[in-house]
C-alpha cells in the first residue's frame, strides 16, 4: 500500500533535528508548494483525507449527544443519511467496518467515539487496524512498540 502526504511549506518551517535548525525530514519544506511524501504502511490524515470523510466524521462527532445517540440507534441507516455519506461510508458505519471507516476519511478520533458506543477501546481499534488482536496490540505498547524492521 501506498501512502502519500501532502503539506503545505510554511506550516512546516522550523522543526528542526535538534541538530540546530536542520531539516527534520523529507516532509518539510521552505516553499508554499505541496511536497508528496511516502510513508509507506502508514495511514495519513491530511488535508485530501478530511474533506473526502467531513460529513462522516460530523456524523461522529455529532454522537458526543446522548440525543443523538439515541436517535442513531434507534435508525441507524436514517442518521447515516441525514448526514449526506456516501454510499461506501454508509456500508461502512452500519456494518461496522473500521478500516472501510478510515479508507473513507474517518479520523480515527471522530471513528473512536462509535467504537465507544460499542463498548470497544482504542487498543482493540489498533489491533484491528495492525492484525493484532487487543491483547497483542497492548503487549506490543507496552514491550515499546511496533518493530517493523
């Protein structure tokens, strides 16, 4: 899998390597033009990403209500639609589908507050999203982390 980032120069200016103002890495830049990065394996949450998943997320934003939860319970399919998603987003929510979620536009913020609703932690969402199960996703944060090579 491919992923790119796109960020805008000026944002990024000044952060350095500790090494006395040198460059941090191949993201940052010193012009307003757009600099592709790839970080492979990695799921990016930029710019392209949140306009694609904005009324998704505004939808999981909106379940911080306890009225609006209720009202998402009780017809889900109606809530995904007042709300506009597509299709595929749609799909996604109703079946539960967390990484369909995210190659949607979810952040993964705004997707944790249905994960709560279901009773899940952030820990059972990294499993899914690393082939882990929770338990071996929280044994590897607590060993230090991923090593992926």
């Amino acid at each position: 899998m491919r992923v790119m980032i796109d960020r805008a120069g000026p944002s990024s200016v000044g952060r350095g390597n500790g090494s006395g103002g040198g460059r941090a890495g191949p993201v940052e830049t010193r012009s307003a033009a757009m600099t592709k990065v790839d970080v492979p394996g990695t799921y990016v949450f930029d710019g392209r990403t949140s306009r694609l998943g904005y009324r998704m997320n505004k939808l999981f934003m909106s379940l911080n209500d306890p009225a609006a939860r209720e009202t998402f319970t009780a017809d889900e399919a109606a809530y995904c639609d007042r709300y506009a998603l597509s299709a595929e987003q749609k799909r996604a929510v109703m079946e539960r589908d967390w990484q369909a979620m995210l190659d949607a536009g979810g952040s993964i913020f705004y997707v944790y507050k249905l994960a709560m609703m279901e009773g899940l932690s952030m820990q059972y969402l990294g499993g899914v999203f690393t082939g882990m199960t929770e338990q071996e996703f929280v044994a590897a944060m607590v060993s230090g982390g991923r090593r992926d090579g």
